[in-house]
C-alpha cells in the first residue's frame, strides 16, 4: 500500500513539474498571441472533436432556402458584395472540369472569387504568405443530397491565431470576414 502511495506521489509530482515546465515555456510565446486566440482555437478544437474532420472545422457554412436557384445564389453573392465594396473577380465552374474531364454530367460545384484590393495589399505587404489567402472564395455546392450550401474557410484562425496583426490589418481583416459572413448568409436567404 505504501509503494502505491508513493509511486502516485511521484506521478503527481513529474505531472505537476511537467505542467510548470510547459507553462514556463509557453507562457511567453503565448502572450504575444492575439488576445482572441484561445476562443479561437477552443472554437476549432471543438468543431474538430465533433466533426472528426478538419477539412469541417476549417469552413463555415451556410444552407440556401431550397426555393433559390443556383443562378440565382451566385447573382445574389455578386450583387451582396458590389453593395460592399468586395469585388466580384471570377468564378471558377468545377463542375465543368469534371464533366470535360469524364464526359459525365457533375452536381455544381463552383468557386466564386472576391477581393478587396487595398486588403489584399496590406496582407501581402504584412506577409507573402497571407497572399494564400486570396482572393477570399464562396463554394457553390449542390451537395450529393441535392440541397445547395455556400462554404468558405473560416478567417479566424489567420485573424486571431497567432501573433496579433497590425491594428488596421486586423480591423479590416476582420470587415473581409463579417462580408464573407454577411453575402453568404444573404445569399443563401435570396437577398439582393
């Protein structure tokens, strides 16, 4: 009984010695983090566990009013971003390429592009690699079930989850993804 006492004990103690040591050493790289992190990442984490999926916890997603055409979602997102000052700058129909490609028809699947140029530029010019981030796509996705959704990667993790961006690089950061929030919530309603 005595050796079991003692060998929890130790336990205990390598444990709270290794959660010492971890604080130790991550509290200073934490703390130049943006403040929004831990939400963030709980956020993701917890998305993550749900779905089993990151590829799930990485996107939003919104479901179109099933009385909404494909058509008219992507005129819907062109129309929702021009009233924001958010360029409409392509769309790519993945669909095609598949037909092309296996001579069958394919559900729809396209990528809306849109861009915010002066964004755009203070990302690349705070980072090359945030230019990986442009420009900002929807996906219009006629899924297997047959219902139409609009799907976008989630920009909190760029935004909060590291070290904090320069105040006017975050503030409009943060404008980019309400927008992307904003038109495709709207879209999937039939807004205009």
């Amino acid at each position: 009984m005595g050796f079991l006492k003692n060998l929890f004990a130790l336990v205990g103690a390598l444990a709270i010695a290794a959660g010492l040591y971890g604080y130790v050493k991550l509290a200073p790289v934490l703390a130049e983090f943006d403040p929004g992190y831990q939400k963030m990442y709980s956020k993701f984490a917890s998305d993550l566990l749900t779905s089993k999926d990151p590829g799930v916890a990485m996107m939003w997603v919104a479901e179109v009013k099933p009385d909404i055409s494909i058509e008219d979602v992507k005129e819907s997102l062109k129309s929702l971003a021009a009233a924001r000052s958010f360029l409409f700058v392509g769309e790519a129909p993945f669909y095609k390429q598949v037909q092309a490609l296996t001579g069958e028809p394919y559900r729809h699947i396209s990528f809306m592009s849109f861009c915010d140029a002066s964004v755009g530029k203070m990302m690349a010019d705070y980072r090359d690699e945030y230019t990986g981030f442009m420009p900002c796509r929807i996906s219009v996705v006629q899924g297997k079930d047959g219902k139409i959704r609009l799907y976008s990667m989630n920009l909190d993790m760029m935004i909060y989850g590291g070290r904090e961006l320069p105040p006017e690089l975050k503030k409009q950061a943060m404008r980019v993804s309400n927008v992307i929030r904003e038109i495709m919530q709207g879209a999937a309603q039939g807004e205009f």
